[in-house]
C-alpha cells in the first residue's frame, strides 16, 4: 500500500514542479529509469534519496509516502 502511494505520489509531484523524469533523475543523481521504476512502483530509494526528494520537493516523509 504504501509502495503504491509512494509511486502514486512521486509522480504527482513531479508533474506539479514541471519536471520530466530525465529532469528529476538529474536532480538527485539516478537514472531516468530508476524514477521510472519508482514511479511505476516496481522499487522505492532508500531512506538518504528519500529525504533528497523530500528536500526537492518541500514536503515530509508522511505525506511523500502516503
């Protein structure tokens, strides 16, 4: 459940800054197809690239992650 709102989430957010995949994954060191792949739900970053996202996008970890 919470990978899918992570997934859901993520995405959401991206969207809402105007940034592609390619853009995000730039932004904190990964592939594109590892956003992909967080996006889609497949896998989820580690608790270090999640407080990054956290960082870039100005949100918690609570609500990142559901």
């Amino acid at each position: 459940m919470i990978k899918i709102m992570f997934a859901e989430n993520l995405k959401s957010l991206r969207k809402s800054k105007g940034l592609t995949q390619k853009e995000l994954a730039d932004k904190v060191g990964v592939d594109q197809r590892t956003i992909s792949a967080w996006e889609k739900g497949i896998c989820e970053p580690g608790f270090q690239m999640l407080a990054h996202l956290c960082e870039i996008f100005g949100e918690t970890f609570d609500s990142i992650l559901s």
